[in-house]
C-alpha cells in the first residue's frame, strides 16, 4: 500500500499560494490592457445614432426623431378643393350696423355710467375706459350709417355764421 503524500509538509498549516512568475504578470497586465482599450463606443456611433453592437441583437430598432411625418403630401392641383371653415375671430354674431348701434344706444351700464358722469361722479379706470370705447363705437357706426346726432349742434353753428356776418356787413 502506497502512503498518500501530507497535504501540508511536516504538517504546518496550509500550503503557500502559487507565486506567479514574471512572465505570467506580464501577460495579465497586456490582456487587461487589451480589454480596456476595446471599451467605449463604436467609431461613428454619435453620427449614425444607433448603439452598433447592442441595437442589432434582438432589440427593436429605435425610431429616429429627426424623420418627419409619413402621410402623403398631395402635390400640384387636386380634383377635390379643400374647404376649411372660418371661426368667427368674437364669439358674438356679426350684426348690421343698424342693430349695433340700438344695442349700444339701449345698453343699460352704459346709460347709468353716462348719467353718473353728467351728476360730476368720478369713474373709475376700468369703467371710463369701457364708456369712451363704446362712444367711439357709437360714433363710427353713426358715421357709417351717415346718421348724425349734432343736427341741433349744425343749426347752431349756420346761425353763429349768419350773425358773423351780419356783424361784417352791418359794422356793429
């Protein structure tokens, strides 16, 4: 019968680890080299946009961002018109002139903000800003309907004229 060797000689302990040669080190060093100079990204990976040994393994290919829409864009004439519909820019109906201005004439905030500034009240902003724009409405409509409310005012100004020139004419 054949004695199995100690695994320990003289029984001291465990065996010492292996020392590596020179060599072997030197051999170590250059693959890790070799695997830290292949790290990183494929040459024109920022340029092409697509990760080179990753994108073609079983991924679905990303969609680039940068492609437009696909539908067809119908060039030169086409047997059908396309008709869009214009909104209206206010909310209100359009109405004529006329109508226009009996609403303004009839509006009642309006009546009440006159009253107030013929009684010598002050407005505030707000209100004498809304007053003066619904004057100057009522006016060009009346310019645009050829009416005019200064027919006594017109009457005024003939007979200041007549007496002018009485006055001319007359010398006193």
């Amino acid at each position: 019968m054949m004695n199995k060797p100690a695994s320990s000689p003289r029984g001291k302990g465990p065996a010492k680890a292996h020392r590596k040669t020179r060599d072997e080190i030197n051999q170590e060093a250059r693959d890790r080299k070799r695997d830290k100079k292949h790290r990183g990204n494929a040459a024109g990976s920022r340029a092409s946009g697509s990760d080179g040994a990753s994108g073609s393994r079983g991924q679905k290919q990303q969609k680039d961002p940068r492609i437009g829409s696909k539908t067809p864009v119908p060039l030169g004439v086409t047997a059908t018109p396309v008709t869009r519909q214009h909104k209206p820019k206010s909310e209100k109906p359009m109405l004529s002139p006329q109508a226009e201005l009996d609403l303004l004439e009839t509006d009642e905030r309006l009546d009440a903000l006159l009253e107030r500034l013929e009684n010598g009240d002050i407005l505030s902003a707000e209100d004498q800003a809304w007053v003066d724009a619904k004057l100057d409405r009522i006016d060009a409509l009346m310019q645009q309907l050829g009416l005019s409310y200064d027919d006594d005012e017109d009457e005024e100004e003939e007979e200041e004229k007549e007496d002018m020139m009485r006055l001319l004419k007359g010398g006193n």
